[in-house]
C-alpha cells in the first residue's frame, strides 16, 4: 500500500536535505538552525515541531548526506560499468572525479566532514561513524576478491584524503593533479580488468 506522504513528513524531508547539503558545504559548526530554516523556505520556529534539538537534525542530515551520495555514486558507477569499466575503476574514476571536487554540498560526506567528526557529541560522532563504515563497506564491495582484506580501508582512506587535499588546493589544475594522480596509484595497484 502506497501512502502520500503527509505535508508534515515533506517539510522534514526538505528540512534534512537542506541540512545534509550545508554540512558537507559548511562543516557541522556551520549548520545552524535559523539558516537551514531559511535555506529551507521555513521559519526558524516551526524547527521544534520536527526536532527535539540540533543534535537530532544533525544525526538525520549525516545519514541523509550519506544516502545521497552513495546512491549518486552508484547511479554513475553503473553507467561506466555498463561501458565495460570494473566496478573498481568505476567507483574510482567517480569518486575522484573533477565534478566531485568541484561540488562538496552534493559528494561525500566523510570526505567532508572527517576532520570535524571526532569532536561531535556521541549521536552525531556515532552517526557520522556510520558512513565511514558506509564507505568501507562500499570501495570493499568493488575490490577484486584477490586483494587482501584490509585493502577496503587502505583505499577507503586514499580516497578520502586524495579529495581533501585536492579542495584544500583548490578547483584547478594542481587539485586535479591529486586526484589525477591518486587515481593512477590505486588503479594500478587493485584494478585488475584493463578499460
């Protein structure tokens, strides 16, 4: 049976994806109530008829963060593999990808929220701690069963430090280079069917 959402539940949903785009776009510190309100076409008081606390909203906005990109990843990793790429080198060229250097709001959230989450209170370092397993558990997925088994994190953390970096430098040709060249480290080390 499918139900319509309530108006309610649409305003919560608007809320949380307002809130996921601005902590990957603004860190968890620059996520305040007042502004993901505005952003979301609400005022700041009807934010208690959704949430107990900020806490909870960040908790939800972190797995919605996650979620998202992770299905935004998967939609182009199925593209490329329906080219006749590997799951690997797919999830890899996407990952590292000039457009996901270029648009933080809409990409990882651990890669833009790793630095910040172990300062978080528990819910929300529990929740962001999720998505780090979340991504682990993802590159593992496209690993070739030949790699050895701590292989997932070793990537996992390449990747995650190669786009930091990479935005650290900025969207230019040294940031590219980064990822450019972390592309062709892991592509040469794990991926075993040639393009």
């Amino acid at each position: 049976m499918n139900r319509t959402p309530s108006k309610k539940q649409l305003t919560h949903e608007r809320i949380v994806e307002t809130a996921a785009r601005a902590i990957r776009r603004a860190g968890f510190s620059g996520v305040g109530v007042a502004d993901v309100m505005k952003e979301a076409g609400l005022t700041h008081g009807g934010f208690y008829a959704h949430f107990p606390s900020r806490e909870a909203l960040l908790c939800e906005a972190i797995e919605r963060a996650g979620r998202d990109s992770a299905a935004r990843i998967a939609k182009n990793v199925a593209i490329r593999q329906a080219e006749g790429a590997s799951a690997f080198r797919a999830f890899i060229e996407n990952y590292l990808s000039e457009r996901h250097l270029a648009s933080p709001e809409n990409g990882c959230a651990v890669a833009a929220l790793a630095s910040e989450m172990p300062r978080q209170s528990r819910a929300v370092g529990q929740a962001a701690t999720q998505r780090v397993r979340g991504l682990i558990s993802t590159v593992r997925s496209t690993l070739p069963s030949s790699a050895p088994k701590d292989s997932a994190a070793v990537v996992a953390s390449q990747l995650v430090g190669a786009l930091q970096l990479a935005r650290a430098l900025g969207d230019n040709a040294e940031g590219r280079g980064v990822l450019a060249a972390t592309r062709r480290a892991l592509l040469e080390r794990y991926d075993l069917v040639s393009p």
